[in-house]
C-alpha cells in the first residue's frame, strides 16, 4: 500500500487507521519537526518503521534521526532503485544508512583529531558564536536576518567542519581552541 501525508500528524493518524510496513519521511514535514514521527510511532505503539528522505548528510542529523527511532537514513539524491531497495530492507527488519553518508562517517572515524577552523566562513563563525552563547535555530536565524534553512545548512557547515558530532562538541571545541572568546557576564559583544 503507498499512501502520501501532508505532514506528520497526518502520517501518524494514516498509520493508526491503515496497516503501513514503512514510511518515508522528511526532516522538514510540516507541522512537526520529521524526527517528531519516529518518536511517536513507539508512544502510539505502531507498527510502522520509519525510513528518513532528506537532504542533510550531516552526522549529527544522522545520529539524531537513529535515536529517534529511524530504521534507515537516506539521502534524496538517492536513486529510485536505492529507494524501493531501502524500503524493502526496512520493511525486512534491516537497518539502512546511505552509502554516501556511511562514507563519510568511516572517513570521518578515519581522521576523528581533523579540524579546519580556518575553512569556516566569516558567516559559520556568527553562526557557531551565536551556538555558544545557547542560540536556537530560530534565534540565530531572527539574529542574522536569514532564513530558518540557512542557519540549519550553516549549522551543518560547521559541524562538519569542525568535526563536531553535535552542537555541544562544537561549542565546547570553540570554547576550547579559543576560536569564540568565554565571555565572564551573560552578555556578549554584537555579531559582525
């Protein structure tokens, strides 16, 4: 059976009226964040494996959506063959990590000391500023005066720039080499 959802709700609501093997989702569903629905196929105690579509290969959004309850992590550059085999590995029990992102995390697991704090943009390195001093998304995004998307690709840019496996490592690595000054009040000099 091969239904479509508009969004989260409406895929989880599908899900509890209709018998669904797998379903692919999105990181950027709306009405909820895309890691919301495998988190609450386990709360509603559905059968449904959740196989991620998107666009980030970042390591943290990987390891984001795994302990979220994804059953596989697939990028949309993927082909459709890729796709149906990843559906049906899901559907068979396997877990499924695109060939491109495993890649990239062995390569990264190759080279784990790698930092190239000097690649960052002057932009990543406002965005990484603002990380430090406990920014959201949404706040770095409203702060800058960019879009929600660009703060998540920089976020992204930085991470794996820095080799950070999440936003906490990055900002203590910042902290640590020196590249975001510790500030001694809960202020900061302005961005830029």
């Amino acid at each position: 059976v091969l239904l479509k959802a508009a969004g989260s709700e409406e895929a989880l609501a599908l899900s509890g009226r209709v018998h669904l093997v797998v379903a692919l989702v999105d990181f950027s569903l709306p009405g909820m964040h895309g890691l919301d629905m495998p988190r609450e196929v386990p709360a509603r105690a559905l059968p449904v494996r959740v196989l991620v579509l998107t666009a980030y290969d970042d390591h943290a959004y990987v390891t984001e959506a795994f302990e979220a309850g994804a059953r596989g992590y697939l990028l949309k550059s993927a082909s459709s063959r890729e796709v149906i085999d990843a559906v049906r590995a899901v559907a068979d029990g396997v877990v499924v990590l695109d060939a491109a992102v495993s890649s990239r995390l062995t390569a990264r697991r190759r080279n784990p000391g790698l930092r190239r704090d000097a690649a960052l943009t002057p932009r990543e390195h406002d965005v990484l500023t603002l990380l430090a001093r406990g920014r959201s998304n949404k706040e770095i995004a409203a702060e800058l005066s960019v879009g929600l998307r660009t703060v998540e690709t920089h976020v992204s840019n930085v991470l794996s720039k820095l080799g950070a496996a999440s936003r906490t490592e990055a900002v203590a690595y910042a902290f640590s080499s020196r590249l975001v000054p510790v500030e001694s009040s809960g202020t900061a000099p302005p961005i830029g």
